[in-house]
C-alpha cells in the first residue's frame, strides 16, 4: 500500500479486540500517517491517546505547520506519561519514574476502568519506544512489564490498540516479542518525498 487511502481501507478492516504494531523508520512521514488515521477514527469512535514524553505534541506541531486543524486533537481524551507539555484533554497521568511494575498496574487499572464507561474505544500508543531508553540496565524487566500490558487487553471486544514505535529505537529481540503478541503488524517507510509505503508484515486473514 503506498497512499493515505489504502491506509484507511487497512483500518477499516481491522476488528475491535486486535492490537496493531505499527513501525516506522525515523524519516517516515508519522504527523501525516497519524492525520489520516485520527480523522477516520474520529467519525466512528472514541479515540483515546496514550502520549509519552510529549509525542503527541511532536505530531500536532507539524500538522499546524501544514494548515490542518490540529486543534481538534485538544477535545481528545489523553493519558499522559513523561514530558512537560500538556496536549489533548488528560484524563490521566502516569508517573513513569515509578518502577515498571507500578506505573504499568495502574495503567492497567485506569484502561480497564475507561473501557467499561467509553465503547468501544480505539487507544493510539505514541512513544513506547522512548521508554526502552529509560531502562538500559533493566531492559528486561521492563519488557516483560510492557508486554503484559500488550497481552493483557488482547481480546477485549470494546477495545483496539494501535501501537506506533519508531523501528531505530527498539531493539530486535524487544520488537519481535512485541509482534508475536499482537494481531497484525505493519511497517511505514518513506518512499520519495511525498509517499509513503505501508508493509503488512503479520495478518490474521
């Protein structure tokens, strides 16, 4: 798939209960990616936005940069982890100084409670990438902290995932695990300047 259109085809067929990995190389164009994907969301379903270490901010810029109304994004419902700058209506803030253990519970705790009063809800992970960096002695407890969280919604019918990583921050061994686990996995590459190529790597169909 190479365009904004088949995107939206693809997401249309995905299922409530699926979770969805989406990588990208550092150059691909993910404010434009992430544009076409809130806006088809946006006119069926509540979208809740998973923002770590300001990535949401990241995107939004960009977009006001490019003319689209980006101020849409501040009525959508936010959890909040890392960073300083406030986007997006948060519903919820994550202390992510606290150990892998804690902070991924009440994650959890606050989803499952979100969940039960707003379906279906699509959440969109942007940055869980950035949070491998924080953990360079103890990368393995907070893999297996992450990927009980992946592992622990799968299924839920008043729920998608959509999980966006930037492909140059995750280690191999991390991504493959991360991809045994979901429902189906693309990649986004740049071709050009202006396109962009969509890889379905894993498919349940």
């Amino acid at each position: 798939m190479s365009n904004g259109k088949a995107l939206i085809e693809y997401l249309g067929s995905i299922k409530f209960g699926e979770s969805v990995l989406v990588e990208y190389s550092p150059e691909a164009p993910i404010p434009i990616i992430f544009r076409e994907t809130i806006e088809f969301l946006l006119k069926k379903y509540n979208v809740l936005i998973l923002d770590i270490f300001d990535t949401l901010h990241m995107i939004k810029e960009p977009l006001k940069i490019m003319g689209w109304d980006a101020e849409k994004l501040d009525k959508i419902d936010v959890v909040k982890a890392g960073g300083i700058i406030n986007t997006g209506n948060i519903v919820k803030r994550i202390d992510i100084s606290k150990d892998p253990a804690v902070y991924t519970l009440e994650f959890s705790e606050f989803m499952r409670e979100y969940y039960a009063t707003h379906r279906p809800t699509v959440l969109i992970a942007l940055g869980i990438d950035k949070l491998i960096r924080l953990y360079t002695n103890e990368v393995t407890s907070f893999e297996i902290h992450i990927a009980g969280v992946m592992k622990k919604f799968l299924g839920e019918r008043s729920r998608l995932s959509l999980y966006f990583a930037n492909m140059a921050l995750v280690p191999k061994e991390t991504l493959y695990e991360w991809e045994e686990i979901v429902t189906r996995v693309f990649e986004i590459t740049l071709k050009g300047k202006m396109k962009f190529v969509i890889k379905v790597k894993k498919s349940p169909t």
